[in-house]
C-alpha cells in the first residue's frame, strides 16, 4: 500500500515476531514486513532494499544483532527488541531510535516507533527561511505531502501522529508537533496550548480561555496564556 513505512523485523523466536507483525499491523502506518530470522540474510535485504524502520533482537542464529549494524554503513532507524537489558549501552553507540526490554506493551513500542521517524531525513527545503514560506512538506506515511500554509486552519498533537486541519479536510502526519511548529512562521502560527498549534490568519474570536478559528474552538493552555496574550499584542490583534 502506498504511504506506508516498510519494516524489517530480524527476529529468531516465531511467537515475539508473531507479536511484533501484529502490533506492526494494528498501527496501520506499515506494509506487511519483511521477517529474517539471522544477520547475513538481514544483510542482504537491507543492501538491495529500502527499509524505512529496522526492528533487530540481539541474539540470533548466526551473529548478535549489533554485528549487522557493524556491517551496515548508513542503517535505517533502527529499534531494538531485546531481553538483555544489560546490553542497552552497547545499542546506544550505534545511535539506535530505542531500545525494548522484552516483553512489552503496544503503547511502549508506539514510542518507539515515534522515535525511529524522528530520525528519518528531514524533506524540507535546506536553509529555506519559515518566514517567508508559502507552503511546508508534511511527512504522510512514506511520502512527503504539500500543504500550502495558508490553507491550514490549526495543527493538533493526536496520540503519536498530528492532525492538521486545513480548508479542506483533515490529514494525519507522522511528525510531532514541535518540529513542525520549528518549520512554521512564528509571525502567523502560535503555539496556544501543548496539543494546539494555530494560524493567526484564520483567527475569528477571542475568549479569556479559547480561541475560534474560523467554527473550531481551541483551548488555551494555562502555561501558555502569557505567551499567547503577549503576541496578540505584538500583532496588534487586541490592546
């Protein structure tokens, strides 16, 4: 299926790959992955093959997981799943996204995932200025989808995705919403509440804790409330 990530899962024991496939498809963000159960089979996958997340237990019929990231020049964000705890340090130095203790949760290994798409290559336009874009690249899947700024109306974190709520509908990206707040104007996109991201372009009324923009009603966050109330004033929307 299109904008969906591709998984490899190394992984010796059927009943934890078993589990894995299965968190994996309940997620819905990836093709059905691809299973190797020892490093020089891995190996070769990942030579001729795009792989966007790498899922790699330590002990396997050949080698030690970490032998394949020795051999692997520039590997894809990577997710260790692991019984040896003792063994974290070791993964770390190899700059791996996380690091699962077996036996854990779907809510565990969601963060992780969240953490393996952070530290995918960034689409946006190198040394492009925020103030003067018209337009941002929103990470969708696999693919990397146009939103034209003007066309947002507000971003809303939603779990380990980010809704963002245009003219036009609603989509779902797989950024977290302080990087995406990074790439945006800070002149009309305002961070009014730790899950609300707002374009001031589309602001339609003013409440002591809300904001409407255009028929939706934004909360303000308490610890945002000073920050929200400064820039008003610098842009002159209110007193």
């Amino acid at each position: 299926m299109k904008n969906k990530f591709a998984a490899l899962i190394v992984e010796d024991d059927p009943v934890a790959e078993a589990e894995l496939t299965l968190f994996l498809g309940r997620t819905n963000m990836f093709e059905k992955p691809t299973v190797f159960a020892s490093v020089m089979e891995s190996y070769s996958h990942l030579v001729g093959q795009t792989v966007d997340i790498l899922f790699l237990d330590l002990e396997l019929r050949d080698f030690s997981g970490l032998e394949l990231l020795r051999l692997i020049e520039s590997p894809p964000p990577v997710i260790i799943t692991s019984s040896h705890v003792e063994l974290a340090i070791d993964c770390f130095e190899f700059d791996v996204a996380d690091f699962l203790s077996k036996p854990y949760s779907y809510t565990r290994l969601l963060r992780g995932i969240h953490r393996a798409i952070q530290k995918q290559p960034s689409s946006h336009t190198s040394g492009e200025d925020a103030s003067s874009k018209k337009h941002i690249f929103l990470q969708t899947g696999r693919a990397s989808e146009r939103f034209e700024l003007n066309d947002i109306l507000y971003i809303e974190a939603y779990g380990i995705y980010v809704k963002v709520i245009t003219k036009s509908g609603v989509s779902v990206v797989n950024q977290m919403l302080s990087s995406i707040e990074k790439d945006l104007p800070p002149t009309s996109f305002l961070r009014v509440h730790r899950s609300f991201l707002i374009n001031l372009e589309h602001l339609k009324r003013i409440e002591p804790n809300d904001l409407w923009i255009g028929s939706f009603q934004i909360p303000i966050g308490l610890s945002h409330k000073d920050k929200v109330r400064q820039t008003l004033k610098n842009n002159r929307i209110i007193d």
